[in-house]
C-alpha cells in the first residue's frame, strides 16, 4: 500500500523537529492551551516530541486534533510511564511523516521511560526520533538514565537519530556529557553554545541532539511568545527547541570501521 509523504516546510529534504514538555493539565491550561497549538500550527514542524501529556483524557491527541489543518493528520505515539504512574501521564512523539516503528524502554527512576518512532522520509529514507523526560531528582539517576538511553540508541547505530526531550540536566553536567559522548547539541553546532534558557528564570534543561548521520541546518527557541492579554501566560512553563535537520544519504554516510 502506498502512503502519501510531506514534504517538510522547509524543504525537500529537510525535515524540522520540535521539542516541548507541556506541563501536563497544570498552571492554567485551559488558558495556555489555545497559545500552544496556535504558535505550534505556526512553526509547521514534521515531528514533535512531547513530555509531561496526561493519558487521560488524553492530551496529546487533543493537541494534535487542535494543531491546524497543514498537511497530512498527526499521527500519535505516546509512551507512558511505568508502574501506576503510567495512568498519569508520559511523552509522545507527534509526526506529519509516515511512521513505520514504535518502541519504548524502561529508564527506571521515577518511572521515566524514553519511545523510539521510526519515521519515513520523503527519499524513501529513514529517521529514528528518540524523545524522553528524564528524573528531577538526583544527578546520578540521571546520568544512569542517560546511559541506559545512549546503549539503547547504540543498538542501531547505522540509522539517522535524533534524540528530543527535557533532560532535567543542565548543559555541562554528568549526564549531558554522557549524551554528548556521542551525539551533538544542534543548537549549539548551529550558534555554537546552548541557548541562555529553556525554562523562564531557570536556564537550560531542553535539548535536541542528534548522531553523525544528521546535518543540522537551523536551530533556535520556539513556542515563547506570551499572551497578547497577560504577559505572565505561556504555553507552557518549558520554552520548545526547534532544529530544522538533513540526514545524509546512504552515499554521503561515514564508511563502517575496519574489523581487525
């Protein structure tokens, strides 16, 4: 069966992806809700990661039923949290593009969970898009996190991969290095530092990063503009990171290692 392909806002080849924790159902979401999906139908990306959506009644659907009418549907994944916290809420990945896998691991810690969704590009090509929320609470759960998500990823390695999500680690620290060990901040190859916040007042704790089979061509904040009404109203209490990306054809991609 044939499935009809986006061709991304940006380009061809292009694809554009877009990161946000929403904040659940908390501070004042009925009222932040509308600047949301106003200020996502704008940016048009092809894919969204989501942290903090409510299963019940379903929030990330919600947002994407609401986000506009651009292109094909939404198609949903979302991945929620384990043990008895998985009937409160968890991560989704929102995708304009064909979707041909999903998958999830357990992060332990908090019950936190990381999904893989495999994407269909419009060569033909294919995208792993990682999206995780890891532990508010100590750094070294975090850092065991990372690593449990990095090992995760290194089970494909010959697959484009881009990795979106609140980290809860601020740049430099344990986990991000553990991260960054092998995948590359793409707002920091674009302007060659992380952005001065992610969270109002609170600095840096969103990322997109991504493998060495994917060309960063942009990347900035998104999904900061206040209420016209009330400049205390957000979308949500996390500002969004947006990095417009290229994946390498398979002829462009780095030889394999020589074996011994």
């Amino acid at each position: 069966m044939s499935v009809a392909r986006r061709t991304s806002p940006a380009g061809e080849d292009a694809v554009v992806v877009t990161t946000l924790n929403v904040r659940n159902t908390a501070d004042r979401w009925r009222e932040r809700a509308p600047l949301l999906v106003e200020q996502l139908a704008d940016l048009d990306p092809d894919i969204v990661g989501l942290q903090e959506v409510r299963r019940f009644p379903g929030q990330a659907r919600w947002i994407a039923r609401h986000t506009g009418p651009q292109g094909p549907p939404w198609a949903v994944r979302p991945a929620y949290k384990t043990g008895l916290k998985r009937f409160w809420e968890g991560v989704a990945v929102l995708s304009r593009l064909p979707v041909s896998g999903h998958d999830r691991q357990g992060l332990e810690g908090q019950s936190r969970v990381a999904q893989r969704v495999t994407v269909v590009l419009p060569d033909g090509g294919t995208l792993d898009v990682y999206n995780t929320h890891l532990a508010d609470s100590d750094v070294g759960v975090r850092t065991a996190q990372a690593r449990r998500l990095l090992a995760w990823m290194d089970e494909r390695p010959d697959v484009a991969q881009v990795l979106v999500g609140d980290l809860n680690s601020r740049p430099g620290s344990a986990p991000i290095k553990v991260l960054t060990s092998r995948l590359r901040s793409a707002y920091a190859l674009v302007h060659g530092t992380e952005p001065p916040k992610t969270v109002p007042g609170n600095g840096v704790l969103d990322y997109v990063l991504v493998n060495d089979l994917v060309v960063v061509l942009d990347a900035r904040v998104t999904l900061d503009r206040p209420s016209p009404d009330d400049p205390s109203l957000l979308p949500s209490d996390h500002f969004g990171v947006t990095a417009t990306i290229r994946v390498l054809p398979p002829r462009s991609r780095r030889p394999p290692s020589p074996t011994s």
